[in-house]
C-alpha cells in the first residue's frame, strides 16, 4: 500500500512534484532522495509503447495556429511518458473525433491546419453559455501497421504490461523464427473541467460511451476531485472489458498506478491530489493467421482533471 509524498524542495524533477513513499515508515533524507532518482529515471527509460491523447494546448501552440472563434481547441500529441508530448499525428490519420457540450450531443472535432511538430491542434464549433461548452471530446485513429525488432518486443510488452498468455504465444513465435508484425489502433477521449451548475444527469450525460474500439469513460454523475471515490470503465466495442492492465498517471509524477479492470470493466482510484492525470492501456490480440501470424492491438487514453476540495 503506497501514499503519495512530498518531494525535497531542493530536488529538480521533470514534470513532477511528488513521489511515491512507504506509510509504514518514515524515510530518511537518502532514502527519499533515492526514491526521487528512480522517479527520474522512470522518465528517462526506454520507452515503446507511444500512447496518444487529447489535451487543452500550450500557449506556444496557439501562438502558432488561430484559433477558430466561438470554438473548442484541443491538442493531440504522442509520447513515450504522459504528460510530455513528443511526436505529431498527421491531419489524414483522423479516422473520426467529436465533441459533446450538455446541449449538443455531438459536433465535429477537425484538424486545425496541418501538424505542429510535435502535436496536432483540433478545433470543434461551442455555442455559449455553460450548457453550450463543448465539455467531453473522443477521437479514433486510423489503423497503422509496424513490424517490431525482436529485441523491443519484450520492452514493449513490458511497458503495457502484456498478459501471460501474449508472452507464451511470442515466444513460441520467436523460437519459430517469426517476426512481431502488428496492426494497432489507437482511441482517445477527454474530459474537460465542468460547471458549477452541472446536475448529476446532466454530468453523466456527457460521460455516455460512444462504442469506440477501446474507450475508458468516468461513471456517474459527481465531479472528479481529489479525495473521494472515483469509478472509471473500460470498454470495447460498447461491451465491459476485464482483465485488462490499466495505468494511471500523473502530470506530476512519472510514477504510475497499475490496476486491472474488474469483471465489469471497472476501476477504481481515490487521487491524492489534483491536477492533469492520464489513464492509458493497450489490449493486444494474439495472432490467428499460423502461415503469416500478425498481432491486433488497441491503445486507450482517457485524460481528466481532478479538483481539489
């Protein structure tokens, strides 16, 4: 069991200003000094699994494209480490994307010109008014082949912390001299901060699964804030997903928490503290064709802001 700690207020950390500590004992100053080493190293570490997720956009990059009047502007970005984007998705790679405001149940979410360099600005129409605001957002990639070096492959299967039986199944590939071929596909949503007024129904509302490939929506009707009890669900296809390795990050710290959704696709955190967090996920699918096997897999991101009371 593990609480989240303070940081030295000496110690520099990349995008982070807590790190993960023992409740049941307090630690030295070395120890706690190690412990935010391994933090940076975790931001630093080989990284395969790319994840891709919808964010509100850095000064810089509206500085670089104009926004569209009386309307949404998000920021799609890819990397090896959330929150820190890194490579941009091509305009042409959007396979679909929408938005939803408490009055709208869905508007198109288009590119805003072509990609930055290391993010794509999309833009989507808002009336105004509260229950005008676009205030839930999702999007869908096309499909990408890619075939993996044998070397890379455990990494990646590492870092999305792939189950038993892919493990089992690629290394009787391997021994059989087979290549990792994969065709993934990658599906994103966010939720973005909701008014004062909002009623449960009307919050639920806009948390509705859309029947996505692979999407993770907050359930209920309350607000995500720090301290309470939160119910996240996995989905696929519309359907519950268990069993499926979900982490949750951070803007703050490196360090993620692990769970596995539950027989109903569920999850459940309490978040220590507020600010930007990331749940991400890859579901792989393991190959069927024995003359040319190739593997499936579909990446999940669900970014979310939680409130401090």
């Amino acid at each position: 069991m593990y609480t989240w700690a303070v940081a030295p207020k000496g110690l520099k950390m990349p995008a982070t200003q807590h790190i993960l500590s023992s409740p049941r004992r307090r630690r030295s100053a070395a120890a706690t000094m190690l412990i935010a080493l391994l933090s940076l190293a975790a931001l630093a570490r080989p990284a395969f699994a790319h994840d891709s997720w919808l964010t509100l956009p850095q000064a810089d990059e509206l500085a670089a494209r104009t926004p569209r009047p009386n309307a949404l502007t998000l920021s799609l970005t890819t990397g090896n480490r959330y929150p820190l984007g890194e490579f941009a998705v091509a305009p042409a790679s959007l396979a679909q994307a929408a938005c939803r405001s408490q009055r709208a149940p869905s508007v198109p979410l288009r590119a805003l010109g072509d990609a930055l360099p290391r993010s794509l600005l999309l833009s989507a129409a808002q009336g105004t008014g509260d229950d005008a605001v676009l205030r839930s957002c999702w999007l869908e990639l096309a499909a990408f082949d890619i075939q993996i070096e044998p070397p890379l492959v455990q990494v990646y299967l590492n870092e999305i912390r792939a189950p038993q039986a892919a493990r089992a199944a690629w290394a009787t590939l391997l021994a059989s001299g087979q290549p990792w071929r994969e065709r993934y596909r990658k599906f994103a949503r966010i939720e973005l901060p909701l008014p004062a007024a909002a009623t449960p129904a009307q919050i639920a509302a806009l948390r509705r699964p859309q029947g996505l490939g692979l999407e993770i929506v907050p359930i209920g009707g309350a607000p995500l804030a720090v301290g309470q009890p939160l119910l996240f669900q996995v989905l696929r296809d519309g359907k519950p997903l268990p069993d499926l390795s979900v982490e949750l990050v951070s803007e703050r710290n490196p360090l993620g928490v692990w769970r596995q959704s539950d027989v109903n696709g569920h999850l459940r955190y309490t978040l220590p503290f507020g600010g930007r967090w990331l749940l991400r996920a890859t579901q792989l699918e393991l190959p069927t064709d024995e003359k040319k096997p190739a593997w499936k897999s579909r990446f999940v991101t669900l970014e979310f802001e939680a409130a401090s009371r």
